[in-house]
C-alpha cells in the first residue's frame, strides 16, 4: 500500500512537473510571435491605379505599414528599388507591390530587342563592362574549311547588367531584330564568342607650337671677333719692342 502510494506521488510529481515546462514552453512562442507581430514596416502600395507597363512615379506609391513576417521581403521596401521601374501588371489603388510586378525600364529603339549575352564556357567577356558601354561581338566558327574568325557585331550597345550571387554577371545589349536573330543563332552555332569592351575615351589633339631655339650670332670667317683682333696686336707689340 505504501508503495503504491509512493509511486503515485512521484507520478504526479512528474506530471507537474511536466505541464510547467510545456506551459513555459507554450508561453515563450506566444511572447515571440505577439513581439513578431509587434514589428513592423514600411512597404510599397498603390495610391491610385496604375495600368500595366507604365512608369511608376512617387506620387503613384504611398508607404503603409505591415507586420514584420516572412512574405515582407516579397514587398518593395525602399523607393530605390522602383527608380525608373514599370509595372507588368495592372495595380489597384491599395495593392500591394512586390518585386515580382515591378521591373526596370530600358530606354530602346522601337524596332530593336534585348538579348541576354551571358557568359559561359563559350561566351567570354575579355574586359569588364557596365551599362552605357558599347562592345563588339567576335565569332569563332568551325564549319569544313576549318576555323573562321569574324566580327559579327561592332559597337553595340550594353543596356543591362546584372551581377549574380554565384558565376559570371549577365550582359543584355540592344540590338535589331535581323541582328538579335544573327547572335542569337551564333550563340547556340558557334565554337566561342568574344565580347571585347570598345574604348571610347577620345583623346583631344594637342596643338603642338614650335620650339623657339636661340640663335648665337656667328662669327663670320673674315671678321675676327673684336677680343682676338686686341690680343693680336699686343703680341705685335711685344715682339716689334724686343
């Protein structure tokens, strides 16, 4: 009897025991999800409606808060990342904008396209480029006769530039359908391509003025200059007194 007793008094000493650590326990995610939801920021929406592939403007976005969640980072958080941006989608006034309706705008011609020049083992870049700078397109193809070398393209124009994570950055240039077609086919045809970065540094020719060199007047032949003419007629002197 005693020790059924005994054993029933450790058993819910146990259980006590227990249920406080799991209250704790429960207690401790509560508090930390009541202070997650405590946080909050500042995210992008729709302040009046905006239509697909149009700029978007300060004055088109308002700033509202939101909790601090996991889907945040989904949402545009600084006006930076909206800089010369258009929208894919149309947006409602009090949408929300995220990263994946959003994208930057590329000034081009009507009738050119971009095309993606990533690097790779056949695609290499000799020189480091940015947007705005202008490169040529070198093509390496084998065919029967052997291996041709050409310029396929000349300065074009690089529009984009993307630095990844992992690998290489991706280069996009404008070009016209007939070339986008060109490199895009040399691309998946050609043993290598060379992207070389066009110097267009232009160095202002420097006027060159003519040396000015002193001119020692020379003594003529005839003429002995006046210092030999005296020490002549001293050594005369001297000789005609002896």
């Amino acid at each position: 009897m005693i020790d059924a007793k005994r054993k029933a008094f450790i058993f819910l000493t146990l259980a006590f025991i227990l249920a406080v650590v799991a209250a704790g326990f429960i207690i401790n995610q509560i508090q930390m999800a009541q202070d997650s939801l405590g946080e909050t920021v500042k995210v992008a929406a729709a302040d009046t409606d905006i239509q697909s592939y149009t700029s978007i403007n300060e004055s088109d976005i308002e700033w509202v808060e939101m909790p601090m969640t996991a889907q945040v980072d989904s949402f545009i958080k600084k006006s930076d990342d909206m800089k010369d941006s258009i929208t894919i989608v149309n947006l409602k006034e009090g949408d929300l904008v995220t990263k994946s309706v959003v994208r930057k705008k590329i000034d081009i011609p009507a009738d050119h396209r971009v095309v993606w020049l990533n690097p790779s083992e056949n695609v290499l870049v000799d020189q480091g480029v940015a947007e705005g700078d202008l490169v040529d397109v070198i093509s390496v193809l084998k065919n029967k006769e052997g291996v041709t070398t050409e310029r396929l393209l000349q300065n074009i124009k690089v529009v984009q530039f993307e630095e990844k994570k992992e690998g290489p950055p991706a280069i996009k240039v404008s070009l016209s359908v007939t070339d986008a077609e060109k490199l895009i086919y040399t691309q998946n045809a050609a043993k290598q391509i060379r992207v070389l970065r066009v110097n267009q540094v232009t160095k202002s020719s420097e006027s060159k003025k003519p040396e000015q060199k002193s001119e020692e007047p020379k003594e003529s032949e005839g003429n002995p200059p006046k210092q030999k003419d005296k020490e002549k007629k001293s050594e005369d002197a001297q000789k005609n007194n002896q």
